[in-house]
C-alpha cells in the first residue's frame, strides 16, 4: 500500500488558515487522495478527496502539487471545532477500504 | 450523526468471554466496513462486506473474529474467546460501492469501545 507522511502534531490559532502538508513521493497514477479527520471520542469522517486537480468543498481546500506527490488541506478558517486528528490517506482505484497513518493531531489555539 | 449507529457504545467484558457487536449502515448502502483503533493509532482495516457477501478479511482478522452481514443490511462482528489484546474501538462504517472511477466516501458510526478485563 502506498504511504504517507504527515507531521504528528500541529497548532493553530482560531480563525486563522490552516495548511496541513501531505507526503506520498510513491504515489501511483490511480490513487486517489483522500483527507479524513477523526473529532475527540467520535469516529472518522469524510473531508474532501482529489486526483489531479485542486478541489474546493464547504469544509476546506485540497491542493495537490503538479507532480502529486504531495499535498496540502486547507482550512480557510480555523475553529475550536477543527481540533482534530487530520489523515491523509491514499485509496487505489477501485480499491475500497482505508488504509489509515497516525495523521496530524490539530490543535487551535484560542 | 452520520447515520451509521453501534451498539453497544461501550462493552466491558472478562478474558475468555466472547461478545457481539452490532452495526446498522445508512440504509442505502451497499458497502460496509469493520475497523478496530487502538490508542494513539489510526483505524486499522478488518473486514468488509458488498451487500451480504465478505469480500475481504484482513490478516489482523484471526480465527476467533467473524463478521456478517445476513441480509445485506445490518452487521454482527463476533469476537470469541476475548484476550486483553483485543481492547479497543471497533468503528464500522458504510458507503455505496465504487462505480467507474469514483470512490464514495465512507460514514462512519461512533464506535464501539470493548474493554477486555
């Protein structure tokens, strides 16, 4: 399974940007990107995913660099809401389960 | 709320003792999965179901798990014989099955959180 690299933890402060780096250099053509963020004492929920392209949804950005093999989750506007475990995780074609990392711990500073 | 539920949320049980949990998926689909967390970790994968047929079983699945899915819509993930190694949080999670490119995200439920004592 390819892998990813994300930094273990982050901090940030409230209403501010957030960029949360991705690693995957042994990406192959068919994997899609996918981010995955896991709330305190809930489980893991969807947050946005891409192939190529740069995509934009109600919760945040995804760019992915032009060689793909990294990428960057935005969050325009931090909230205390957005403390979270953040994965980068990413999902050969057609391949349907999840392979998770450890992912970034988030936490926004007040 | 996704839409996924467990149950229960929380089970505490003695080694040697086995237990059961039950998933229920949003009603509309097709795929749903097992994974088991422990602390500090991701969600590892364990098994997962197309509508009532297993299509993959991880190597962490030993002999004394089994999962089903009788009818296609809830699911039961029977653990025998509990040994202290098998505490943690057992997600499951459902999603439509992939069509041409696209992969559908999954929804995941609260988790179940077995304590093996």
């Amino acid at each position: 399974d390819a892998k990813t690299t994300q930094p273990n933890s982050m901090e940030s402060n409230e209403e501010e940007p957030v960029h949360l780096p991705c690693n995957h250099s042994t990406i192959s053509g068919t994997d899609y990107i996918h981010w995955y963020r896991q709330l305190p004492s809930q489980g893991p929920e969807y947050v946005i995913h891409g192939l190529t392209s740069n995509v934009n949804n109600r919760m945040a950005s995804l760019a992915i660099a032009e060689d793909r093999k990294s990428s960057t989750l935005i969050l325009h506007r931090a909230t205390l809401r957005d403390a979270a475990v953040y994965y980068c995780i990413l999902r050969p074609y057609r391949d349907d389960k999840i392979i998770f990392g450890k992912g970034t711990r988030l936490h926004i500073l007040p | 709320d996704t839409g996924v539920s467990q149950n229960p949320r929380h089970k505490i049980t003695k080694r040697g003792q086995n237990v059961t949990f039950r998933c229920d998926p949003i009603s509309e689909h097709n795929r749903l999965y097992w994974y088991r967390q422990t602390l500090g970790q991701g969600p590892e994968f364990l098994t997962y179901f197309q509508n009532e047929a297993q299509l993959e079983k991880s190597r962490l699945l030993s002999d004394r798990f089994s999962a089903e899915r009788p009818k296609g819509s809830f699911s039961t993930l029977e653990i025998q014989r509990t040994e202290q190694g098998d505490s943690a949080m057992y997600l499951c999670a459902s999603s439509l099955a992939g069509t041409g490119g696209h992969t559908y995200e999954q929804y995941f439920g609260p988790g179940t959180r077995l304590t093996v004592t």
